[in-house]
C-alpha cells in the first residue's frame, strides 16, 4: 500500500507518494536526501515513534501507523550548510516586536470585526488541561518562537536552538506562575517541540495548557500588516551570550508580588526592574 507523506523542513514542505508501507525509515530518509540534500545520519525525523521510542531505520513505514497524509518535521543540516550554520540567519522584515507596536494595539483592540473573532475562538476552541490551575497563581503565557526556541536556524538537534536558562527561567516562574503556552502553529509542531526541548516532561514544572494557531486570531493595521513576534533569533551566534531569560526571571519575581498587573508597562519592564533593584 503506498503511502501519501508530507515534510516540513526549512520553512518548506516537501510531499513524499513514491514510498510504501513494506519500506523503512532509511528508505524515507534516501528520499529526502534527495529532495533536501541532507545526509540520512543528519536527519531527525519529529513524530515517528516505535513503541514509544524514535522508529530506527530499519523499522518498516507500515508498522508506524501512518495516518493518511501524515505531516512530519524533520530537523537536519545539509553537509555542505554545516559552516553557514555558524553565521546569522537572513533577516526577517516582516517580523514585528509586539511590544513596538503598542499605540496600534489599542487602536484596532476594540474594532468590532476583532471582537467577533475572538467571541468565535472563545466558543469554539477547547483548551485541553494538561495540569489544574492552581489557586492564587497568576498566569504567564508565553510564544514558544523566537521565545523559548529559535525556529529560523538551523541545527541537528532542537536543544541547540532553546534559548539559554530556559529550564531555569521555567522553574522559577512555575513558584508563582501557571504557564501556558501558545504557538502560531500546528499543535502537533508545538507538542513535538516542547517534547525536544524538555519542557513538557520536566519534573521542577508543569504545563498548565497548550494553545495553537486555531485559538488565534489574525490583527491587520494600516501601517504593520500582520503582527508577530521577534524576541529571540541567531541562535548560534548568541547561545554564549543571551541573558535574556534570567532577567526576565527577575522581572516576573518582581511583579508576583503585585495583587494585578493593571498599572504596569510590560514595555518598560527593564526600567521598572533597574527602578526596584536600586531601592
């Protein structure tokens, strides 16, 4: 029986129909050699799993369980992309800081076609509790791109493009904070991630929910366009050197012991941490 599968690599996905159930994991891994050029050694396929394991490549395609059209994220470097790696990624214009943008938030917040994409997300979208919330926590919720892991450069493993102290940042907002996180992505991108990175099985924290691109809406201005998000990128060049999590750690620690967070500027949260920590 052939089998239909796509693969998202590099931004890109490439469709696969020439492979059948009777054939393995190597043989998936020869055709994307093809199509992408990376080496079968230097491809990790996300997803395909064996018992509970990552399928090795002598397991054939049909004992996977495939579901027709199945999507499947592989993370790779082709052998002659190796050095280019160690430099910056191209840049991104289109990417917007949200906290650059403030003044046009407000402005097209309220706009009624807004407000009922929101009531329609509200009604329809099911949050899928993967830990209670716990009471006289507050709630932090964060953008796993760019965030918590730099998804436009490219590495052989996840862990390589996680943003330094994450897991330090994690188990000390959790004392104060239920942590949700949210992603303008496929929910099965999102739990493969945080299954990479060691977040969704970290034992000092837990996940309180997962959100994906069907609990969001898209907010269009005159001067912006689409809004996003550009915290963190370059991961190969600021691996070393990023602090950015620990002083936000501060800044969240800070503000827990607030009764709400109505009179704060998040966009001045640097000064209002240099402010405190100077008292």
């Amino acid at each position: 029986m052939s089998l239909s599968l796509t693969i998202k690599w590099g931004g890109q996905e490439y469709t696969i129909t020439s492979l059948s159930e009777e054939d393995t994991v190597l043989d998936l891994k020869q055709s994307l050699k093809g199509l992408t050029g990376v080496l079968p050694e230097r491809q990790k396929l996300l997803g395909l799993k064996m018992k509970g394991r990552p399928a090795d490549d002598d397991v054939k395609l049909g004992a996977l369980k495939l579901k027709p059209n199945t999507k499947i994220m592989m993370m790779g470097t082709r052998e002659e992309s190796l050095e280019d790696v160690l430099g910056p990624p191209p840049d991104n214009d289109d990417v917007i800081n949200d906290f650059d943008i403030e003044e046009e938030v407000v402005e097209v917040e309220n706009r009624e076609e807004n407000l009922l994409k929101i009531s329609r997300r509200v009604k329809e979208y099911k949050v899928e509790v993967l830990n209670p919330p716990r009471e006289g926590k507050k709630l932090l919720v964060l953008d796993v791109d760019y965030t918590l892991f730099d998804h436009r450069s490219c590495a052989e493993t996840g862990v390589e493009l996680m943003r330094p102290y994450l897991h330090e940042f994690l188990t000390s907002a959790y004392e104060d904070y239920d942590i949700v996180i949210w992603s303008a992505t496929n929910m099965k991108w999102i739990e493969a991630k945080m299954k990479e990175l060691g977040v969704s099985t970290n034992a000092n924290y837990k996940i309180t929910f997962m959100l994906d691109s069907a609990a969001m809406i898209t907010v269009h201005t005159p001067r912006r366009g689409l809004i996003d998000i550009r915290p963190f990128m370059k991961a190969h060049l600021n691996r070393d050197k990023d602090k950015e999590l620990l002083k936000l750690t501060q800044y969240l620690k800070e503000i827990a012991k607030l009764d709400d967070f109505l009179d704060l500027n998040h966009k001045h949260w640097e000064r209002y941490l240099s402010k405190k920590q100077g008292q």
